[in-house]
C-alpha cells in the first residue's frame, strides 16, 4: 500500500530552510525537531540561498508600465466598439447581412 507524500507550507519550508543557513544547529538536529527528513531541510536551504538575491533585485521594466498598458488597452477597446458599431449600422443602411456574434 502507498503511503501519501507529505505537504509542507511554504512558512515552515521558509523557517526551517532559515534555521539551516544560520547554522545554530545541524541538519540532523533541524530535521528531527520539525520531523523532515534531512534533505528537505537541505533543499529547502539551497532554495533561500538561490532565491534571496531575487528580494533585492529592482523590480523588472515591464511590471511598472502594466497599469498604463492596461488603460490604453481599454481604451483601443472602447475605439474598436465604436467601429464595430458604426459598420453594423452602415451595413444595415446598405442592406447588408450582419452576422451578430455579442
């Protein structure tokens, strides 16, 4: 029969990986109090050395510009609901077919 895997939440993978790095105790001891198995705690560990440096990094070009984006997205909707709006009705004027899809 299978036994299922443990879940750890990232807070506990967060602090157990942080007592590790800190070095106060062993990876044996560490594991033993949170009762991981040992290469959690050293995974978890090598995760927060590799991601840190992202904590202090500037935010990246393309996240800032998203709520201007975003306006002038809603804004080329807007004009093309209006185009859309006066061809149907020119279409209309000319007895063309107009299939509506909204």
């Amino acid at each position: 029969m299978k036994t299922k895997r443990k879940k750890y939440n990232a807070a506990l993978k967060a602090k157990v990986g942080m007592e590790a790095i800190l070095g106060v105790k062993t990876v044996g001891q560490i594991a033993r109090e949170y009762q991981v198995h040992p290469t959690l705690v050293t995974q978890w560990r090598k995760v927060i050395r590799e991601r840190l440096p992202e904590l202090f990094e500037a935010a990246r070009p393309g996240q800032e510009d998203q709520g201007e984006l975003v306006a002038q997205l809603h804004q080329k909707i807007g004009e093309l609901t209006v185009d859309l709006d006066w061809l149907k009705k020119k279409s209309k004027q000319l007895g063309l077919s107009v299939h509506d899809r909204s």
